[in-house]
C-alpha cells in the first residue's frame, strides 16, 4: 500500500516521504494468537494531520520506549471497516467509521490502517469522508475542552484563542450552541473568518489589548506561553483555564488550570457528527490534497487557512 512515512525526526516534516509499505495482515488479524484484540483494518479515504506531531515522543517511539521507525503519521481516520480481529465490538465489515487512532502506532496517511475498534464511530451515510476526517481531531479536542475540562454552561463567558483555526473554529461554535458568549482572538485577517463560525467578540492580537476582555468564566487556549499567561488573568473566580499547549505558566488566582491531551470517544463523535447532520456546527477545513501530494501540503510555501486533510481514495 502507499503510505507516507517519516524516518528522521530532525528532518521534520520535511523528512516525509511517500513510500510503499505492507498492506496489513489480515489473516494474522483474524488469528486469535496473532491478533491485537479489539483491532479492525480500515480502508482510509480521508485523512488528517497534526502540525506538530512530529514532534511528540509517540511519532518515534512505541509504548516501551522502542524505536518504531519507519513509522505513518496521521491520526485522524475516516473510511470502511474491511476485517475485525477478536474483540472488535460495535462495527461491522463494509461499515462507514472517523476515529483518532492511537499514537504509538502506525498512523492514517496511508491505503490502510490498523485502528482499535473502541476508537471508531459509524460515519454516518449523508457525511462525506472528507468532513468525517475533519471532525475527528478538532471536534473530539473542542468537546472534551469545553464540557469534559472546563464544564461549560449556557451564559457563560468564554475566551477562546485561535478561533479562526481548526479547533477553536469548533469551538467556538460548539460554545454558541451551548448557549455561551464567545470571546474569540486571532490575527486581524482571522476576523471575519471568526465571525462566520460565531464569535460575538473578536480581539486582534496584533492590535487590541487581550486585557480590555475582562472577566471570562472559561478561556480556551491553544498557545500557551505569553498569551495564555495573559489570557489566565482573566479567569473570574471559579473559573477555568484550559489548554491544550502544555501546563500554564500563569495560573488563575481563584479559578483552575487544566492542561489536557485528547482521547478517542465513540459516544463524543456521534454527538458531534449529529451536530453537523443537523447544521449546527462544520469542520473549518482549508485545503483538500491527494495523498500523492500530501508531502507538498504539509509543507506549504505560504500559510494555510484551516485544516489540511489527504483524501486517499477519490
């Protein structure tokens, strides 16, 4: 199967390749002795990519500490269930699936992937691959920041940071639909994008003053460093600062921090993909590539709006 694949983490993303690797084992799959309990072989149509993964220990290494390279990057899935192992509870051959896959493994850019079935939803027939993959990452991260984290409630105040990107596109529209009043920051070019997935406020980081928000119930942040410390202060008492750019240098005075990695979770993707069934929320997704181009996407010339995904299969 084609695949890209990374050797070198120096190189970064620069250092992926397209390559052929061996489709999966599905006769080992299906062999009790053989098998990794739980796991289903999906045929990928669409695939997504986080900007900084090659940078997170996981890329390179497995549970144990082994180098696990040449290794496929990508984790976010959508595409058919094409086998089951033992175990593999809740899907079925030729069924439509989007999921995050674990990180210590061989990832979605690729033909095929090996993912557990417990981190798979149904992909529902009337959402295309495309969006599904777009969902998985951004939606799964927004949800659980939002309720999971920093538990929020309608007429709440919320700040959230990079609301014009893939997760604080969707969360900022997954806060509406709660029933908070979303504060949201970027660049200035970012604002009226921000404004069409739904913040009341915009603050442009190059020009206003983050200071002149005042008190938020929750802030979202996705940049850590000087502005998420800035952002903390405005945490009101009882509050809560949640980010996903690592533990916060500044801590709200009265409130909580959370930092937090994402995990799969089937019954958070169907709330999710419902949403978007209904015209409630949408993935913010910027360029649509092949994946015999995805080496060229993920190494743009000039930013790019929104989130990258490789469609695999036409």
């Amino acid at each position: 199967m084609k695949a890209i694949v990374v050797t070198d983490e120096a190189a970064g993303r620069a250092g992926m390749t397209l390559t052929e690797r061996p489709d999966p084992d599905v006769a080992v799959l299906a062999d009790l002795a053989g098998a990794n309990y739980g796991d289903v072989v999906v045929e990928v149509h669409a695939s997504g990519f986080t900007w900084d993964e090659l940078s997170w220990p996981s890329t390179w290494v497995d549970r144990r500490g082994r180098d696990r390279t040449p290794s496929i990057p990508g984790h976010e899935v959508a595409g058919v269930v094409t086998a089951l192992s033992y175990g593999a509870a809740g899907l079925s051959v030729g069924q439509r699936v989007f999921g995050l896959t674990d990180w210590t493994r061989d990832g979605t850019l690729a033909e095929y992937a090996v993912v557990e079935a417990r981190n798979l939803a149904p992909l529902p027939g009337d959402v295309d691959f495309t969006t599904g993959a777009g969902l998985v990452m951004a939606g799964l991260t927004a949800w659980q920041g939002l309720f999971v984290h920093g538990r929020l409630e309608a007429g709440q105040r919320i700040l959230v940071h990079g609301a014009a990107g893939a997760v604080g596109s969707m969360a900022t529209q997954l806060a509406r639909e709660a029933g908070a009043y979303v504060v949201g920051t970027g660049r200035g070019a970012d604002r009226a994008t921000a404004h069409d997935f739904g913040v009341q406020e915009f603050v442009d980081l190059e020009n206003d003053a983050l200071e002149d928000v005042g008190g938020v119930d929750v802030v979202f942040d996705v940049f850590g460093g000087d502005l998420g410390s800035r952002a903390a202060r405005l945490v009101r008492a009882g509050g809560t600062l949640v980010t996903i750019a690592g533990p916060p240098e500044v801590r709200p005075a009265a409130g909580l921090a959370i930092d937090f990695v994402v995990e799969p979770d089937r019954a958070q993707l169907g709330e999710i993909v419902q949403r978007v069934r209904d015209g409630r929320v949408r993935p913010n997704i910027g360029t649509v590539a092949s994946l015999d181009d995805a080496v060229a996407a993920f190494n743009p010339t000039t930013r790019k709006k929104g989130k990258t995904i490789i469609r695999v299969r036409p």
